[in-house]
C-alpha cells in the first residue's frame, strides 16, 4: 500500500500555490498550471500543499496518492521545468525544426513535419558521428510526456537492430537475429 499521498509538499521559493473549492493552481517562473480535484481535502500551510482523504475507502485511497504526485508534479514544473529527450537510431535519420514546426525523416517515403503545442520548447541536436536528438522542455509534465510519445510512435525501436526512435537512456529488449 503506497503512502506518498501523507508527505506534504513543499514550496519552493517563487512559486505560489492556491486552492478555490476544487481547483488547485500554481504559478512559478515557467508558467501557470491548473488541476481540478475530488474526493481529497487540500490545504496549503505552513510553507507546504497538504492532501487529505476523508475515509479509508479504495477509491479515497487512490485519489490521495494521485491528486499528490499531480500537485507535486506541477510545482516541481513551474519551478525547475521537465525535458525528455528522444534518439534516433538509423541510417539517414535525421531531425530539424523551424520554430514549433518538427521535420523527421525516418526512411519514410516522405518527412513528417509535426506541430508542436506552444508551451513545449523544442531543441534539436545532430552532431557529426552521433544520432540526432530531440529535446522537448515544458512546465507541464504530462504535455511533455504525450508529445515525447506521439513521435516515438512514429517509428518505435525494434528489437533486432534497435533502429527507430527511443529515449535517451531507454534500455531495449534486443533478440537474436536468424541462427546459420
């Protein structure tokens, strides 16, 4: 049985946090988030977000770890921000982009070219001899982690070569190609 839902939160310098009946909303230095909430009490005092379940229920219980690690995920975004970074891994695979707009050519017939929402800041890095990475920074972990996604589903790695796009310090299952 998880616990995390009893340790408070703390806040960080710069960021403030307030609760309006069942919204809760942080704003720091990287932006401003909102999360909407039920089923827990959440009171800000004494320089820390704490989360309250009401009964001992099964879905009390989930609600208080969950509402927890979201809250605590949004103040930890506002203040230092989140970053993924993706590898690709193959010959001719390349990344570019023009502002909000991603160019990947992963040996399909024709590029993908991909917007990206605005509150993601998107880097890309090719160096001579190394694969070209793409780095994505936000305040909003969950945006961050469903952008990351949609363009690793584009070409996932496979198992034999390990070609496609991964993250970076992702460990593949590799198997054995065909035995002579």
């Amino acid at each position: 049985m998880s616990r995390i839902g009893n340790n408070p939160i703390t806040i960080p310098e710069g960021v403030t946090v307030e609760v309006n009946e069942n919204v809760v909303t942080v704003k720091g230095k990287m932006g401003e988030l909102t999360q909407e909430f039920s089923g827990v009490a959440v009171k800000v005092e004494d320089g820390g977000v704490h989360v309250a379940r009401p009964s001992d229920s099964k879905d009390h219980k989930a609600r208080h770890g969950l509402y927890r690690s979201l809250i605590n995920n949004m103040v930890a975004g506002v203040s230092k921000g989140w970053t993924k970074e993706l590898e690709l891994v193959g010959v001719g695979y390349r990344a570019s982009n023009q502002g909000q707009k991603l160019d990947l050519a992963l040996g399909f017939s024709h590029n993908i070219v991909m917007n990206i929402a605005p509150e993601v800041k998107i880097e890309t890095i090719s160096e001579k001899g190394k694969n070209p990475i793409v780095k994505l920074t936000s305040h909003d972990k969950q945006l961050v982690g469903q952008v990351a996604a949609k363009i690793r589903a584009f070409r996932k790695p496979e198992p034999y070569k390990g070609k496609g796009i991964k993250f970076v310090g992702e460990q593949l299952r590799r198997k054995a190609g065909k035995s002579a």
